[in-house]
C-alpha cells in the first residue's frame, strides 16, 4: 500500500494528528516499523518528497502525485500537513 495511503488511514484511525510535520511521519514510520509493499524501509529523503510531492503547494510540479495535502509553516518554520476533504 503506497505510504501516502497508509498515512491518511492512520490519520482517520487517530493513530496520527489529523496536522502532522515531516518528523511525526518518521517517528511514526520507525516506530510502527512502516515498510514499502516490498518489506524494504523507506529512506528518510522519500518521506520527505512523498509529503512534499503529495501537496497542493507543489501543484506546479512536474511530479504525478495526487495532491492530496495541503500544507503551511509553523511558529517554528517547519512545513505541516493535513489531508484535503474529498
């Protein structure tokens, strides 16, 4: 199940904060033993483009992820997320 898929069950389950920041996603992806469909780790620098693609804020891209997050800087100019209605 592709990791973004997983991340927004988590959310809906309350096993995420409905706003999450890179680093809750890591913590939440090493903690929980998170693995691609091929039971391979996700390396730090793909969590980090998969949330970054995945946003409203890089419709511009030239990526084909969905963009299903939108996203905003926090008090300490960190990049937060949250899911999109649909």
């Amino acid at each position: 199940m592709p990791l973004i898929k997983q991340i927004r069950e988590a959310v809906n389950s309350g096993a995420l904060n409905h706003v999450f920041t890179t680093q809750d996603i890591k913590l939440w992806v090493s903690v929980n033993n998170i693995t691609k469909d091929d039971g391979e780790q996700f390396a730090e620098p793909s969590i980090t483009s998969i949330l970054s693609n995945s946003s409203v804020k890089n419709a511009q891209s030239s990526n084909q992820n969905k963009k299903v997050l939108g996203c905003r800087e926090n008090a300490e100019r960190k990049a937060e997320y949250w899911f999109l209605t649909e």
